[in-house]
C-alpha cells in the first residue's frame, strides 16, 4: 500500500493547493486495494478534480458546461461547506484546496483529511452505483445501528433520508480504510454486523 507520508519526498516548496491536494489524491487512491480500484474505475469512478473554489459553484460549473441542469441557490450553498463530493452525473470526485478546514493544518493531518475525504467520496460513488432500493429504503434504521459519532454526524448534516445509507456507507468505508492503513482487519467491534455486511457487498470490502 502507497504511504501518504512519501508526498513530502515529492513536495516542493513552491507547490500550490491544487497541486499539493492532488498529489495527496493521487497517494490516497494508491493505498486502496486493487481489487478495489478496479471496481471503481468499473463505475466510472476513478476521476478527480482538485479545485480552488467552493465546490458549489464548481459543480454548478462544471454540470452547465456539461449541458446538465443547473444547481439551485440552495444546493450551491449546501456544497459550499463541503471539501469534497462525488458528482455521479460527470463521474467524477471534487475536492476543495483552499476549504477553510485545510487552513494552518500540519502536513501529516492535511494528508490525513485530503485522504479521509476522498477515501470517503469513493465509497459514496460505490453506494450510489451498487445500493439497492431496499438498502436505500432501509436508511433510517440502518442509521439506529449505526456507532454515534457517525449516526450523529449525519443527523446533524441535515441529509435527507434517502441520502442515509450512502452517507453511512461511505464514512464506514473511509473509516475501514484507515483503519486497514494501520494494519488492523475484521469487523470492528463497534460496527454492527448488518452494516458491515453491507459495505463488504456494496464496496467490496474483504476483510
């Protein structure tokens, strides 16, 4: 697996946001298993952009010039909060370099973030792709099993309820994934087994 510390090795000095970010993205995708890859580029979603806007009018950018509808005012300022988002019409992933989450942050916890957020919109990308309506239907219970941190994460996101699994999958599979980096496997004790089993049929996910 690609170690996301080897991106200081190739860091220079004069390297700009979009760059740094992209590097880091590039390092993030490498440390996901093959098998994995694979399966995302299978759906089309093995395509990134780094930006140096809020990813609101970004989107809404990239969709008009794509000859998609445009985003509503209201879902432009949804995403402006955002750092990254799967954009399943373009099929492809957007991540915010100058997002005020980034700002002052230490090389080893801005590869950390950039990493967790892209390792989170692949899995989001998978969900919407590989969920079937039942799994989606069953969203809001899926949520009660969820561990806290993560059920309250996406509660207090104001997601709708159809968005529940997809959120739920992606971040369990962002967290799976680092917690693979630190050399751990299995189910991990705080996670239920209904919600494994599904990010193992929905991601792939073979441990």
């Amino acid at each position: 697996m690609a170690d996301l510390g080897d991106s200081e090795h190739h860091e220079q000095s004069g390297a700009t946001g979009i760059e740094r970010a992209e590097r880091v993205l590039q390092l993030a995708w490498l440390s996901l298993p093959p098998a994995h890859r694979a399966l995302l580029k299978a759906i089309g979603a093995s395509q990134w952009q780094v930006v140096d806007q809020p990813l609101g009018a970004a989107v809404d950018g990239l969709l008009r010039s794509a000859g998609h509808r445009a985003l509503s005012v209201s879902a432009q300022r949804r995403l402006d909060h955002a750092l990254g988002v799967w954009i399943q019409e373009l099929r492809i992933i957007l991540v915010h370099a100058s997002h005020v989450k980034l700002a002052d942050l230490d090389k080893a916890t801005y590869q950390a973030f950039i990493a967790r957020t892209a390792w989170h919109e692949w899995g989001h990308a998978l969900s919407v792709v590989r969920c079937s309506q039942e799994d989606i239907a069953a969203g809001h219970r899926l949520l009660t099993l969820a561990p806290a941190g993560i059920r309250e994460g996406i509660r207090g996101a104001g997601y709708r309820s159809n968005d529940y699994t997809h959120e739920l999958v992606a971040e369990t599979y962002a967290l799976l994934v680092a917690r693979r980096r630190r050399k751990a496997s299995g189910r991990p004790q705080w996670l239920d087994d209904e919600i494994y089993n599904l990010v193992r049929r929905v991601t792939g996910w073979s441990d």
